[in-house]
C-alpha cells in the first residue's frame, strides 16, 4: 500500500509539473523561486545602466516615490500553526529532515516577528540606505552642482517614516551640506496613500472568488516531503489545504528577515505557481490598469500625479530650489502611479488570463519598490527632458514619442497626463435601471457596484410627512403628496419593490463608500412644503438615522453627499441650511452667477441648455461651482459635454458614457 502510495504521489507531482504552462511569470519564478513572494520580496540590486542623455543634457533634479522597505507580515498566527503542527509530529517522531528543517525555520520566523505586524526590518533599513547611495553616485550632479536643499516627505506609517529616515541618514553621511526637511502628516496621506476603493475591491473580489475555484492544488506530496508517514501525519494537518497556505506564508516573509533561503522548496512547485497567482492576481485587479477596473483606479491617483507635476514645474521656473522631492508611501499607491503614468509593462491593461501568464509582481512591485523620474536640461535650449526609473531600471511610455532613447520632453509628457484620465464622472439616472427598476434599491447597488460617481434618486414627501423615493409624482393612480406613507407602501415597483423611504434609500447608499447619493428633491405645492421635505432630508444625513450602522455614518459628510432640484426655493433653503453640501439647480433658466450670489455652488442643467449657453460652463467653474448635465445617453451629445468640461454627465447609459469619455484619454 505504501509502495502504491509513493508512486502515486511521483505521478501526481510529476503531472503537475508537466502540466504546470511555461508562462513568461512561470519562467520568471523558475530563475528565482523567492520571487513568489510577490510584494513581499525583498529588493533586487541589479546592475544600473544609463542611456547617454542628449548632447548638452545633465540632470537636474530627482522627483521619487518609494515605497518602505522590508517589513513583517500580519501572519503571525500562521507561522505558529505551521511550528505547531510540526512540533506535534515531531515528538510523534514523524517529521522528514524537510518537516524538522520547516519547523525550525517557522520557529525563527515567528520568533523574529515578536507579535509585530507590519515592523520594518533592518532589512528594509539597508535597502533604502543602499538604494539612497546608488541614487547619489548615479547622479552626483543634482546633488553637488544645484541646489544643495530636499524635502522628503512620508506617508504617517511608522515603516515609511522608518525607511525615509533611512535614505534621507545615508544621504547625509555621503554629502552633510545637503539640507533635507522631513515631513509626515494626515495632510499627505490622502495623494501619497491612496488605495483602490471599496466599489474596486468588491468587483475584484467577485471575480476572486469564482477564479479560487480553479485552483487544483497537489494534497499529496506536501505531506509525503514532511511527514515519514503521509496517512499518520495528516491526523496533525485538519486543513491540508490551509496548512499549505500557511507555509506558502512563512516563506513568502522569509526574505525580510534575512532568511536568504528559497522556503518555497518545501511546496511543490506547482502548488507555489498558484498561490503565488492568487496573492498578486488581487492587487493586479486592484491596484492597477486591469480589464475589470482600470477605468476606476487610474483615476484614484491623479492627486498624486498632479501634486508631483506642479513641484517639478516649481524647480523648473525657479520659484523651488530643491535638488529632489522624495516621496515615501506604499506598494499600493506606486502601483496605481506607474499605470497612470503608462510605464511600460507594469501599466498593461489585461484580462485576468493575460494577467496570470504574463505580469510579473516581483519585477514591478517588491519591497522597496520605487520610481525616479530624473531631470535634465541644456544651457543652449528651454526644452527640459525626463527619464522614468521604474525599480532604477530605464522605463518608456509606449503612448509619447520619445525625443532620445528614454529621454521624453517634459511639454509632452504633461499634455499626456493631462488627458490620461477623463475629467467628467458618471451620475446614474434612477440608479442603474434598465432590466430592473428606476429609483429602486437594486438599481442602486448596480450603479454602485458599476463604479458610478453617483445615484440620482427622485424624493417627494408624503401627506404625512414622510419622504419616499419615487420619480413620478404618482404611482398606480395614487397622487404621492396627497397620500400616506401606509397608502404609498402598498405600491410596487416594477422590480417587485416596495417603494422604499428615503431612510431605507440611504442605508443602503451609505455601504457603498464611494458612489455618492444625489438626491433630487420634487417641486412640492408652497414653498412651505418644501421647507418641511428640506428639513426632513437633512435629518436623514445629520445625525444620521438610527437604522444606518454607525461605521457608515461618516459617508454622510458634506463631500459625499449632493442635492438637486428644479426648485429654485428648495436650492436657497439646502444652501442656506446646509453649506458645504453640493447643491445643483436643475431649472436651466438662471445664469450661474446669479445662484452663486445666492450661495448655490452648483447647476445640473439639460445639455440643451449648453447648446445655448456653452460660456456657462467656464462662468460656473470660474466662480468654483460644480456643473452637472442631464440626461445625456447618445454618444454625440455625450462628446460634446465631455469636450465642454462638465463635471459629471448624468444617464441613463453609464457604460455607453464611461466608453465615451475614455475615448479621450490616452
């Protein structure tokens, strides 16, 4: 039996194996297995080369963004159960030299780890100290030549703080005439740590979880590499799965902790391959220009991208003179600011196959993960050229022409970015309704599941005093505002719906962090009935109401929240009783300067309205108002308020809207 056994478990490795795809990320594995640690895999010091740059060209000035160095992971529970279970066979006195070697090396790991996530390690001290050293010897001109002044600026993580001191220190000991200023703060956080967003992460997940599904993994072999007896050792393992997982977790930190050891050996390759595949396939579909969500994260990002621009532009007109701008942060936020600035490889928009075959985590995003963009200009031309340093590796933009080699001009690469992403955002109209229905909660959770900007819905307030979500003023024959809430709530929309309230409309708007709920207040009879449906929606946003868990109720804040109305009454009551609040008029028939003077910071009018009066959209944005169309669901209008500058394009189509406005961008 155990004879069988073992030449079951040679077929089933060696089936594996062979049916394991040579893909360019399954050959990137082979040359160096540590590499399947993907975004925890410690920083790859490779020889540096430089293109010349063209004739009369030096360098400048450096913009960086780093990301911290190595660091703990969160799993210290997984080590232990890894030590554990092995500790257990071993006095059992089943354990292979691989099951006492792994469970000495799970015993150091969890032993350096000390019970603190996310700590940096020296490791990742010296990794940003070598990474400063190479960086000044590669260009001893910006630092000696300029300006002798850096500022160096952290995400409020203890890590990155760690590691810019790290780099900032190294900096200092090979020039002390370099005056670096140090900063960090919950100011910075919002453009040097922005992630993907929940909207991002639930679509990503939803495909997660159907793509876990395929994973075939070898049960067998694990434990006959571990255990004397395979069938004995799995009374110790309850989960062999989970117990693979948790070894693929020990080795995967290993690295960090200098623990220059391939721990991955001890899985069989195939099953790394995969685990490997499923740890980084997420954060591709995250935090990068995918197929499923690239449209939604490029976006996320232009902060970042823009604060970076107007301090090189700075230096470059002499209003800063800073040798280098040193930005510290995450792995997250590099990713998304590689793929916004299109470098080549890592930014690819792909499927989640082409994802899985051909991009390479460990190449474009491993602990002390890094972008420089290097400056340079000629004392016999304006024209400032910049080379992208992707990880210090020459990086192109495959969508600029290149004037040399990597060299790109400045002017160029700025107008890229410019129309990189689109500028107006998607309102859908009634939610997303079509094969569902208008102003229904299913349509809204469609429209925040598509990633809109926001979700129109139609308020009227019942004889009764209670505020109901419907569009039409009458449902079924039954006139809304003469009816009572009991009255309406036998109503059904076409979906099978009750009409819902507008409490019952903002519990499930507030789960949603990122599409913002625009609540349409109908004209009512008087002005007085107005004022009574104002009071009533405000009270639904401040305090919030009770049936809105407390963890939401922060989305209900003024810059997650808009308001729109054909009411001129109800714009000057949301304004004078809600400042801060966006609030749209809807009636087209008033020039923006006149609700500005009113305190209306806002105007939604039909696109007709910008045939005739296109200059409205500049009078808006010149005096900081917002401008919202509506409904706009054919292309050639769509190109025309996209090519005006609105803000947010209101429809009944967003995928046809989305379509048309990324057409656009490059």
């Amino acid at each position: 039996m155990k004879r069988f056994l073992a030449i079951s478990v040679l077929v089933l490795s060696a089936f594996l194996s062979a049916a394991q795809p040579d893909t360019p990320v399954v050959q990137y594995l082979r040359e160096n297995p540590r590499r399947a640690a993907f975004n925890t895999h410690s920083y790859e010091f490779l020889p540096l080369h430089d293109t010349p740059a063209p004739k009369g060209y030096k360098p400048f000035y450096i913009s960086h963004y780093g990301r911290h160095g190595s660091r703990s992971e969160w799993g210290g529970s997984q080590y232990a159960l890894v030590r554990d279970i092995l500790a257990r066979a071993g006095e059992a006195g089943l354990l292979t030299p691989a099951g006492d070697s792994l469970m000495h090396e799970a015993a150091v790991i969890y032993e350096l780890y000390n019970g603190m996530d996310g700590r940096l390690t020296p490791r990742g001290v010296r990794e940003h100290a070598a990474l400063a050293e190479r960086m000044y010897h590669r260009y001893p001109e910006v630092f000696r030549d300029g300006s002798k002044h850096i500022r160096a600026v952290s995400s409020t993580t203890p890590r990155v703080i760690v590691s810019m001191n790290g780099f900032t220190a190294r900096l200092t000991a090979l020039q002390p005439d370099l005056d670096i200023d140090l900063d960090t703060g919950e100011k910075y956080m919002a453009y040097i740590a922005q992630g993907e967003n929940g909207t991002i992460s639930s679509r990503t997940e939803r495909v997660m979880a159907g793509h876990r599904k395929t994973m075939r993994l070898d049960t067998v072999a694990v434990l006959r590499n571990l255990f004397k007896d395979p069938e004995a050792g799995k009374a110790f393992v309850p989960d062999v799965i989970a117990f693979q997982g948790a070894i693929y977790s020990v080795a995967k930190v290993a690295e960090a902790f200098d623990i220059d050891d391939n721990l991955f050996r001890y899985l069989p390759f195939g099953n790394v391959v995969q685990f490997h595949e499923m740890n980084f396939l997420s954060a591709y579909l995250n935090q990068c220009n995918s197929e499923l969500n690239g449209a939604l994260r490029l976006p996320l990002n232009k902060p970042l991208v823009d604060i970076l621009v107007r301090q090189a532009d700075e230096v470059i007109a002499g209003t800063r003179r800073n040798a280098a701008d040193l930005t510290f942060g995450h792995d997250w936020p590099f990713l998304g600011l590689v793929c916004y600035l299109g470098l080549e490889g890592v930014s690819e928009k792909l499927s989640v196959e082409e994802a899985a075959a051909n991009w390479l985590p460990a190449y474009y995003c491993p602990f002390a993960t890094n972008l420089q963009m290097i400056f340079y200009r000629s004392r016999k031309s304006d024209r400032v050229l910049v080379k992208f340093l992707h990880n210090e590796r020459e990086s192109h933009i495959p969508a600029i022409q290149a004037v040399q080699g990597p060299y790109y001009d400045w002017n160029d690469v700025k107008a890229y970015l410019a129309r990189r992403v689109p500028s107006a955002q998607i309102v859908a109209h009634r939610g997303i309704w079509k094969g569902n229905a208008q102003n229904s909660i299913a349509s809204l959770r469609e429209a925040q599941q598509f990633g809109c900007w926001g979700s129109e819905f139609d308020l009227h307030l019942t004889a009764d005093d209670e505020v109901v979500v419907n569009h039409d003023p009458t449902i079924d024959g039954l006139d809304i505002q003469k009816s009572t809430l009991a009255e309406v709530r036998t109503k059904k929309l076409a979906n099978g719906e009750t009409v819902p309230t507008l409490a019952e409309y903002m519990a499930q708007a507030v789960r949603n962090r990122d599409c913002l709920p625009v609540l349409e207040l109908k004209p009512h009879a008087s002005a007085e009935r107005e004022d009574v449906l104002v009071e009533h929606c405000l009270k639904a946003l401040r305090p919030a109401p009770s049936n809105i868990p407390p963890q939401y109720a922060r989305r209900l804040e003024p810059a997650k929240v808009a308001f729109i109305s054909f009411s001129h009454h109800i714009c000057r009551e949301l304004a004078r009783k809600a400042p801060g609040y966006t609030v749209q008029y809807l009636g087209g028939d008033i020039a923006p300067s006149v609700l500005h003077a009113e305190g209306i910071n806002g105007i939604d009018y039909h696109y007709s309205v910008f045939y005739k009066h296109p200059e409205w959209v500049k009078e808006a944005h010149d005096l900081g108002m917002s401008v919202n169309v509506w409904t706009v669901d054919d292309r050639k209008d769509i190109e025309a308020m996209r090519d005006l500058g609105v803000d947010q394009i209101t429809t009944n189509d967003p995928a046809l809207v989305r379509t048309v406005l990324w057409e656009a961008c490059r």
